[in-house]
C-alpha cells in the first residue's frame, strides 16, 4: 500500500488540483494514489494534528511484503536436508535443463532443522553439521543448473525462528549454508508467480489435510487465484468444484523412508508421494515416480 504522509498528500494533491480543478478527493485518494479513502483521511487528520511522529510508533513493525516472480520456473518443496529423496533431487535439475528452465523455487522446507525441533528424538539423528553441509551440496547441484533459486519459508524452516525466539532473520538462515547472491530466501511461506499471463501462489501453508487437494482448493477459492501447494506431501492437480482455478499438490522431496517418526510405527497417515513441478507457460506438470510421468521423454 502507497505509505505517502499526510504532508506528502496534501502536496500531491496541491499539484495535481492545478491540473485538474474538478478533482475531488476520493478521485484523488483512489485514483492517483491507489488508496482506500479512509486511509487517506486518517493520513491527512494525522498530519493536521501534528501526530506524525505518534502514527510512526505504530507503523514501525513491517514484516515486507511477499514476492511477486514472473516466467517460468521449476517448483519443488518439502525437501528436508539431509532426509532428502536425493536421486529426485537431481531429476529437478534434469528437467529444468531439458524444459530450458533456469529459476528453481523451494516451496517451504529446505531444512529439517532437527536439533531445533521441539519433539523428543526417537533415535540418534544427523548432526547440524551434516545438515548443513548436505544442504550446501544440494544447492550446489542445483546452482550448476540454475541461475537464480529462490526459497520460502516452511514450518521446518521456521523451527530456527522459534529457537532463537526471532532473532535469526531469513538472511541468517540462509547465510549458514550459502552467501551466493544468486539463492535467496523469503521470510513468507508464499509468493505469486505470474507465468504466460496466469496468476500462480506457490504456497507452504500451515494448514494440513489427509485428503489431497482439499487445502489447495480451499486457498484458491480463498485468494481467486491458482494454486501450487506443499506441506502435506500429496501429489495431485484438479480443477476447482466451481471449474475456476486448478489447484496442486506439488509432491516431496523427502525420502519417508528415512524418518524415524514414519518409518518406526504404523500410523493412519497417508503416505509421503515424491514429486516436484514445473510452471511453464502458465500451466503444471507434475512430476512423480513412476508410471505417474513417463521419465524416457524427459531425461
């Protein structure tokens, strides 16, 4: 949203009525400076009163704003260094070079961030150390291929957050495996990716549901836009119930075999579906294992 001041206001609008004798305020609030005219009252009495410096100790909190990516890009998430489905990994690169794609996006969970977690350890688990360095190896995999990887924030991600109570920032984060200028991470764990003219939000949502595509739906309906969703390690593309949108699971890049917590117990969870996705053109695919993609035409 435009942050003009009161003073900035007035002086636009000073300008713009030498122009325009016949503008009216709401014209010149909604029009010209793309602001509901309420914001724009309240901006303008802030200033009359001398209350600049009052309405800054309540404006001073600005968590940014998410990205907005254009073209094609391959998308994966859920990967979950060092657990990661490593030969899928790979296929990611693979594809990307065969489709001429050079942007990678990591939808929300890159790390495990285990050693941060706040649930007992069943078993001895990989040493920070080991994370960090296999995230420092896959990403140096990828940046053969890529030539600009942009990550979100996941849940696992945001385990360091909560451990350090927000004192590590996303730039933290990402400066223990990297400090090449061409990976970056957001602090949102979701970004709009508009690709042959078809408005996309990748998202890493907090919400989870058993049955595939129900959260992805309820986003699009939610945000009226496409959907390419993670988190529940589903693997599935539909079309809205009302035919608007089409919503996607992307899939995982984690390897379930190697969690203790999935592997140890039986459990009523649906299965962890390997895959990744590709945005070209403005339209999915889906990649998975076998016979989900006919891996000859691609590799």
């Amino acid at each position: 949203m435009n942050k003009m001041t009161g003073a900035e206001i007035r002086a636009d609008w000073e300008e713009k009525r030498k122009l325009f004798p016949h503008l009216t305020p709401i014209l010149h609030a909604t029009m010209w400076l793309g602001l509901p005219y309420r914001v724009y009252a309240a901006r303008l009495e802030t200033d009359k009163h001398d209350l600049t410096n009052t309405g800054a100790l309540f404006t001073q909190f600005d968590l940014g704003d998410p990205w907005k990516l254009e073209g094609d890009w391959m998308v994966c998430g859920d990967v979950h260094v060092p657990f990661t489905h490593w030969d899928l990994a790979v296929n990611v690169a693979q594809v990307g070079r065969k489709a001429g794609i050079k942007k990678l996006l990591v939808a929300g969970d890159l790390f495990e961030f285990e050693h941060f977690s706040t649930y007992a350890q069943l078993v001895q688990t990989p040493t920070w150390a080991q994370e960090r360095d296999a995230t420092r190896e896959l990403l140096s995999m990828w940046l053969k291929t890529f030539d600009e990887i942009k990550i979100l924030m996941g849940n696992h991600d945001r385990r360091l957050q909560k451990f350090t109570q927000g004192a590590f920032e996303e730039t933290d984060i990402l400066a223990l495996v990297t400090t090449n200028d061409k990976v970056r991470m957001s602090n949102f764990g979701h970004c709009e990716i508009v690709s042959g003219d078809v408005k996309w939000r990748i998202t890493h949502p907090r919400n989870y549901s058993v049955n595939n595509l129900v959260v992805a739906e309820t986003l699009a309906m939610k945000f009226q836009c496409n959907i390419i969703s993670g988190h529940e390690h589903h693997l599935s593309l539909g079309v809205t119930r009302y035919g608007k949108y089409i919503a996607v699971n992307m899939g995982c890049l984690v390897d379930a075999s190697k969690l203790s917590y999935v592997i140890l117990d039986d459990s009523k969870a649906p299965d962890m579906i390997p895959g990744f996705t590709m945005l070209r053109g403005g339209a999915p695919y889906l990649f998975g294992e076998e016979p989900f993609t006919n891996w000859q035409e691609w590799l």
